[in-house]
C-alpha cells in the first residue's frame, strides 16, 4: 500500500538515498553530480518547497517537491520535481507521486504546473507526462550536456490546471 | 560616452534607484512587488551573478546581471537580466549592456543564453532581443499575471553563441 506524506527531519537519510544516485549520475537533473548530501538536501527539502515521501511496506521508495515556479506575476505556476527508487520501478510510486502532486497543487490554488527542464532524453518521464496531459511549450536547443549522449535538448512541459 | 564595469557596495542606491520602479510596476519580472530594497539587493547582486552597471556622464543608468542559467549539464547556457532608467531610453543604454552581455558570455565560455520568462507584453524587449538575434523557443501560456492585462504569455528566447 502507497502512502504519501509530508516529508520530516527523520526522513533525510532516505531521501538522500534516494538523490544520491540521481543526481551522481547527472543526466537528467541539472545538478552538479559533485554535490554534496547537504548540499543536496537543502536544495531538495528548500524552504520554498512542500516536500513528499511516498511510503510502500514501510519503506521510503520515492519523494517529490511543490514549490512555485516564480514570484510575482508568476506565483500562480507551479513546479515539482519527482524522483523513485530504481528498484521500485513498475510499482506505481511515480504515477501515485505524479497522481498527488496535481492534487496538492490544485488544492494550494495554483493554475498550471510547469516542469522548466525535461532532459529529452529521460523519456520515461516525457512519455508519463505527455499521457498525463502535459504539452510541450518549449524546446531548448543543446541545453543540456549529458554525460553520454553530449548535448541534447531540454523541453519545457506546462500542464492546466483550471479544466477539472 | 557609455561605460559598462563590474558593480560595487557603493553602486547599491543606484541600482536599487534603477530596481525599484520596475519591481514595484510588476509587469516585467517575477517579483514579488512589495520586494525589500534588502531582498531585492540580494536579488539582483547574488552570488551566482556577475551584476555591471553602465554609466553616462557619470550617472548609472542601466544594470544587469550575467549568471549560468542551471548547474550540472545545464552550465553551459547563462542567463541575463537588464535595467535601464526609463529617462535614459533611447539612448542606447539597452542595446550597449546587451552587446556587452553577449561579449562577457563568450569570454566566459558559455555556449547559449537564454531568457526563461519574458513577459509578451514587454515587446520592447522581444522585439530587441529578436533583433540581435534570439529566437522564441518556448510559449509559456498565460503563465504571468499582468497588473494591467490578466493572464498573458511568457516567452522563452534563447540565442546561440557558437556560431561566431
């Protein structure tokens, strides 16, 4: 059974658990794989950001943010960042993660969600956000450098959320 | 006679002169407009930037900043943001820190910049920018609330700078 929460103190160690390989391997976040675990959780737990751990058998198998996308003007847009565990894929922690941040986000009052930097090549998550609705309203040439595929383009993906 | 240098502690009244009728208006930038001159400071002169001021005459009349636009595999793209004093337009003040933008961005090796939110009602600013040479890679649709117009579009323009 999938249980999402907000994420607490306690939760670290998993959750750079979880990072960790993520961001060391460096292709779809851009974030230095140098970096370190503090680092990493100030960035991933910020205090601009609502932070998740999704639960499955006790064990913390995913987490995602919510944060706005910008201030100002910009505040109605959100943005989340989702990772899971590799060995728990297949078992629904991203669609229940995906499932609960359009909830939340709904829920805080915000129009749309956008993702800012989909590398292009992570297509599990492009083909999982187009089937949820998502369009492509960007294409950013090169911008990122993937450690095997060298430069590759970034999309940009905004999803409604005033249509029910 | 124009001259575009580094800012300093003792360039503070000036840019935040320059800052704040643009933060307060709220039709341009994603700030929040009741922003502190402390925050909008911290802001504008943060550590990931390297922030100039251009002089004529002796008065700062423009800013502007230069930062890499992500970290990781996103490093090789830098990101702009540009303030001139509305008495000072057409002068040239715009289009001297944008040649100088460009100039510091290759030297520093940065192979694109991008602009992430331009709001499409700033069509001085597109316009300019399409001029020298960016390109519309992205619609954010009605991603900016416009004090005055609603929920208008964002653009996403990026320019290569590899290609000499």
């Amino acid at each position: 059974m999938t249980t999402i929460r907000p994420a607490t103190v306690s939760d670290h160690d998993a959750i750079w658990h979880l990072l960790e390989p993520v961001f060391r391997a460096g292709d779809t976040y851009t974030i230095d794989p140098g970096v370190s675990r503090d680092d990493a959780l100030a960035y991933w737990l910020a205090p601009e950001k609502t932070t998740y751990v999704c639960e499955d058998g006790g064990q913390v198998l995913g987490t995602y943010y919510l944060r706005p996308n910008a201030a100002g003007g910009g505040a109605h847009v959100c943005n989340c960042g989702y990772i899971t565990a590799p060995q728990a894929r297949g078992r629904g922690i991203a669609r229940a993660m995906l499932a609960h941040s359009l909830d939340a986000a709904r829920t805080a009052g915000y129009r749309a969600m956008q993702y800012n930097f989909v590398v292009e090549t992570n297509q599990r998550a492009v083909q999982t956000w187009l089937r949820a609705g998502f369009d492509v309203v960007g294409r950013l040439p090169g911008a990122f450098l993937h450690p095997q595929g060298g430069y590759v383009d970034a999309l940009v993906m905004m999803k409604d959320l005033t249509d029910g």
